[in-house]
C-alpha cells in the first residue's frame, strides 16, 4: 500500500490501513472487525488507537462501539509512517540457488516472512534482499524485487527481479500464467481421486478475515485453480504435488480445506487438530509428534519454472524438501508400514 499523508486537525497522518467492507458484511463492532483484518494485531492496541482517534470510518473518527456495514471504508492512520516502508537492509543469511545480473532464485526457508508488515518489521527476505542487492526495482505495491510471495511457514522457491526490465517481463508471466508452479502438501485424509482439480472463486472469508475461503463462481474472489496428483498415501494422510494455473493467496490452503482435506499442521485452516484417524492415545501421541517435528503448515514451493526476461531461456529450479517435512513423513511411512504388518 502507498504511503499518503492526509490532514486531519491540522496534523500529518500517514495511512497504515485501508479496508472496505464487503457487501456480505454483518454489523460488526470497529475493534473486531480490525481484529479480523489486521494480522498479530492485539485488541487492546486496536482500542488505544480507537481511543486517540487514529480509525477512521468514511473518513470520521469513531469510538469502539461503532458496527461497520457493508462497503464501510475504514482506514487506520498514524502519526509516522508504516514500518514497512522504512526499510531497513539486514545481513540475513538468504539460500540463493541462481543469480545473473537480472534475477535471483532464492529458496525461503519455512519462517521467514517475505516482506515487512505489522509485527514483522525486520528479519524478512526483503530486509536481506536489499542487504544484497542496491537499487532493487520496486514492484506496484513498493516491494523491492518481489514478483510474487509465499506465505510465512511455506517454504520453498522464489524469483526475484533485480532491474525494472525482469520486474515488468516476470510480472506479465505470472499474470499470463506461463510460469510453472509445483508445491508438495500434505494433507489430511484419504484424497480419494489419484488426480483432480479443484476450482473456485478465492476471496476474503466472511467469518475471518484472515482465512481466505472458496466461493460459487460469481462477482465475489477471484477464479482460482489447482491441480493435484496423489504422490503417496498414509491412511489418515495424503501427500500430494499440486500444480498451480493461478495464485491467488493461500489458494493451495484454502482449496484443499473446500474439499475436506486441511493441510497437516495448517492452524489458521483447522488442519493443527487431529481431524482422521483413532481415539487411541498412542495414535494422538503419534500425532502431536508429527506436529513438533513439522511446526507449521506441510507445504514446500518445490519447483519453479519460467522465461528468462532477457535470454528467452526456459529455466526451472527444483528444491528438495525441508528437514521437517522429511522428518514427518518418515513418522508416518513407519506409522502406515507398521499398520500393515
């Protein structure tokens, strides 16, 4: 989001937030519906910034109490501007399997969140990036180098555009989808089909804001497809690579919870909680073991394939998978061979 200054009783204020209520929204009090909006976000600073004036509602200050309706604009303005946007360069040790004077690939380690944002205003891949690099190019939101992001706790490949010519040529290539995009997930349950896709409109859940959910084909989200092949199956889990034709957030994440199958370990889908299997405690034990070794959503960018924006040279990367997600899969091909037996 651009940083823009606006007057308000005669001091300089910066934007930090900038949300518009969707036509589904139910009254919801200001405070919660920022809660839902903003992620790491406590109430209680929601509510001081209430308090001092700093939310605004159609452009009027508001008190807590006050219920956000449909196509509410609600901004949250401070007085210095967002931290993300004060960049600072970090000497962060960054895993770069590719590197010419155009781009770089760099394969992000699970935990490392791509760019500053609220709660996250140092020790991300952008803050190393312009360690390493000067005068990255900016992308349309003002992020240096950065075509296209993964979340937090996915690992996995990433390209990254280092002059405004491989910004624009990268850009138009994920838009027309003719990058080549693989992730490996492991999900809950027995996926029924050896292959499939899912399809879906993907937009902001209505329940959580911070969930993206799926939708009937219509004006709500954005058009989204995954396809899937089963590559190894566990009885109560399912590992599979998925091939993206969009990519949209959280697309792999919210598509397989629409079908019934959450990724392991995925908290903000469900899929933290043991949902197939028995009610034996060996089994729940088994589990919470699987959950320790692999402490967040079971999903790695594994291969990563497109055009060179200068040499016209059809490049692909592959990532082996993290230390994690090998550990458990292991726990479960011992757990599955064990059942057999």
């Amino acid at each position: 989001m651009a940083v823009r200054s606006i007057d308000i009783e005669e001091d300089e204020l910066y934007e930090h937030y900038n949300f518009t209520a969707s036509e589904g929204q139910e009254p919801l009090r200001v405070d919660k519906f920022l809660m839902n909006f903003i992620e790491n976000a406590t109430r209680n600073k929601i509510q001081l910034a209430i308090k001092a004036g700093n939310v605004l509602v159609n452009e009027q200050v508001v008190k807590a109490n006050y219920k956000v309706k449909p196509f509410d604009n609600v901004r949250v303005v401070l007085s210095h501007p967002p931290h993300e946007n004060l960049l600072v360069a970090e000497n962060i040790p960054l895993e770069i399997v590719y590197e010419d004077n155009e781009l770089l690939v760099v394969n992000k380690a699970a935990g490392m969140v791509v760019h500053p944002g609220h709660g996250n205003y140092s020790g991300t891949l952008v803050n190393g990036l312009i360690y390493h690099i000067e005068n990255l190019p900016q992308n349309s939101n003002e992020r240096p180098g950065l075509v296209h992001r993964i979340d937090k706790d996915t690992s996995g490949l990433l390209v990254v555009a280092k002059t405004e010519f491989a910004m624009a040529h990268l850009s138009k290539q994920f838009f027309d989808r003719t990058t080549d995009r693989q992730y490996y997930a492991l999900v809950w349950g027995n996926v029924e089909e050896d292959t499939g896709t899912i399809t879906g409109h993907i937009g902001r859940s209505f329940k959580n804001r911070l969930q993206m959910d799926v939708f009937p084909d219509g004006d709500y989200g954005k058009s989204a497809i995954t396809h899937y092949t089963v590559l190894e199956r566990f009885s109560y889990v399912t590992l599979v690579a998925c091939k993206l034709e969009t990519g949209r957030t959280h697309q792999i994440r919210a598509h397989f919870k629409h079908i019934g199958h959450p990724l392991f370990n995925d908290e903000r889908y469900g899929g933290n909680r043991i949902l197939k299997g028995t009610t034996f405690s060996k089994y729940k034990q088994f589990v919470d073991n699987c959950f320790k070794v692999l402490p967040r959503q079971a999903l790695h960018a594994k291969t990563l394939g497109f055009t060179h924006p200068t040499t016209g040279e059809k490049m692909e990367f592959n990532s082996e998978l993290p230390e994690d997600m090998l550990l458990s899969l292991e726990k479960w091909r011992n757990y599955t061979k064990y059942q057999v037996e």
